[in-house]
C-alpha cells in the first residue's frame, strides 16, 4: 500500500482574553493548550474605547513575564475586533478556553456557537484547575484593592504589578 504524505500543517490555537491581569488560571490554560497545540498565540483582545485597569502595554508585559518559558507561546493584542476574524488572520483552527464551572460554560457555549457560525473554528474547552475555580482577573482586583491578599492566585510579577497599582 502507498502512504501520500501531506505536507505538515501546524496546528495553531487561540487562547483569548481581556487579560486584565494575567491570573494563574489563565496560566494553566495557556500551559495545557501548548502541550496540545504545535503553536497557541494567546490573544490580548481589547476594546480601544474601554480602558482597563492596566494598559494594554502593562498586560502584554505582564503575560509575557508570566509565560515565560512556554516555548510554543507568542502574545498578540488586537483591538476591536472580532475573535473569528483574529483566528482567521491567524490561520488557527481552534479556540482554546477553559472553564471554571457551569456559569461559565453557560456563558461561553452561545460564544462558541457562534464563533462555529461565523467561520467554522472550533472552540475547544479544558476544566479549569480546581485550585484557580475562585479566581478571576475581576475579584482578584477587587480583593487586591482592599488589600486582600492574592499571592498563589496571580503570578509573581502581576502580584507586584497588583501591590504598586493599589498602594
Ligand atoms: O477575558 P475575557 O474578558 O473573558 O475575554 C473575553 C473575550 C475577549 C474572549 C471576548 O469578549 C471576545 O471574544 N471578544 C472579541 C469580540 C467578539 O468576537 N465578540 C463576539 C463573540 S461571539
């Protein structure tokens, strides 16, 4: 029997986010979705007319701080567009999200259908570490800003980047 062999094509994923810090649980999705992936590009997705609480510039920063080491990982901001359209560009075939529990899911299935909708890209989701099922970029500022403490939740330097935003 004769074997045609295909030229290889790198399996590229998306991990998106607003980023706004960096958490732990983002860490660990972005770490599972590289030993799945041949490339994830973890996109900071952000709306040019919302500021946030850290610049976009501080966000890649911190990411790139926090992921280092990750070999297959590059980080990419857009602004003002839509997901699929990112994926496209991108030539990703997969969105990779993780999920912390059923609100999250309910809240991201219609997100994924549609993105499916739009362009056909898939959405693939992984469990969340039960340790990070509490943390979320959100309360995680909240707790921080009243001085509630986030260290094991955050990495290192967003913890730092927490301290100095916050004193
Ligand atoms: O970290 P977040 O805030 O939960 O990330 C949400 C994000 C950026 C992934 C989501 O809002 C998004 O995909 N925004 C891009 C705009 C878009 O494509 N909207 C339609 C989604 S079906």
């Amino acid at each position: 029997m004769t074997h045609v062999t295909s030229p290889p094509q790198l399996r590229r994923a998306v991990c998106p986010g607003s980023y706004d810090p960096v958490t732990n649980g983002h860490v660990d999705v972005v770490r599972r979705a590289a030993g799945l992936f041949d490339e994830v590009v973890v996109a900071l997705l952000h709306n040019p007319t919302k500021q946030g609480t850290f610049s976009v510039a501080d966000r890649l920063s911190l990411l790139a701080d926090s992921l280092e080491g990750i070999d297959n990982v590059r980080i990419e901001a857009f602004a003002g567009r839509l997901l699929v359209d990112v994926c496209s560009e991108l030539d990703a075939r997969a969105i990779v999200k993780g999920l912390r529990g059923g609100t999250d899911f309910a809240y991201e299935l219609p997100m994924a259908l549609m993105n499916k909708h739009l362009t056909g890209v898939e959405t693939v989701f992984l469990p969340g570490d039960p340790r990070f099922e509490h943390v979320s970029s959100s309360l995680i500022k909240e707790v921080a800003q009243h001085g509630g403490d986030v260290a094991g939740l955050v990495p290192d330097p967003v913890h730092a980047a927490l301290r100095t935003t916050f004193s």
